[in-house]
C-alpha cells in the first residue's frame, strides 16, 4: 500500500471517458475548499495524468463485470466528468422502482392514519 501526503485526502470519485465508466479513489489537497477541490486537481497546469488507485474500469454502456486495478493513470484531458461517488445516483432496476412506489403508497397511507 502507497503511502499518501498528510496533506491529502482521499475523495472517492466516478469518472467518465468517452469510452470508459471508472469508479476509484482520488486524492486530493487537504487545503483547497472543500467545493472545489477537484476542479483544482483537473485544473492544475503541471498534472497531465489524474492517479486513480481500487479502480473499476468498464466500456461505456457496459452490464458486464469490471475491471479492477490497483492503480490507473488516466490523461486529463480524456475525462469528460468527474464527481465524488457520493453524489451517484444509481439505475434503479423495474424491481426497484415498483419497491419504491409500493413503499411510497405504504408511507402515504400511514401518514393519513390517526395516532392512537
């Protein structure tokens, strides 16, 4: 395991090519603000290449199993949009939305309901 800078912070992070879904760890600087500290990483004149470590890579598109690599170096100026994977929302499946909607009907019937 690499050892990383005290003054970085690692932010999980979904990257998207033109051809290629990653998902990985990032590390950013501990100083810059906490809105914009990826912009500062993609921005930063001396970095041609964005280090990415625990990466899942798949084709655009792709339902298959991804690949995993310990480490990536992808060029920056392949990345199309980065955020942290915090912010993803994921595709929900016809299961999952029918799940949702009998829970939200559930959840509209109790709040209708008189306590006791």
């Amino acid at each position: 395991m690499t050892k990383q800078p005290s003054d970085t912070a690692p932010v999980e992070v979904c990257i998207i090519t033109k051809d290629h879904e990653i998902k990985g760890t990032v590390y950013v600087s501990k100083i810059a603000k906490s809105n914009r500290e990826l912009t500062e990483l993609l921005n930063d004149k001396e970095r041609r290449f964005l280090a990415v470590v625990n990466a899942e890579i798949m084709p655009q598109g792709s339902i298959g199993t991804p690949k995993r690599y310990d480490f990536l170096e992808i060029h920056i100026d392949s990345i199309i949009i980065m955020h942290p994977a915090s912010q993803t929302l994921f595709k929900e499946s016809s299961k999952a939305q029918e799940d949702i909607a009998k829970f939200r009907q559930l959840r509209n019937r109790l709040s209708q309901t008189k306590p006791f």
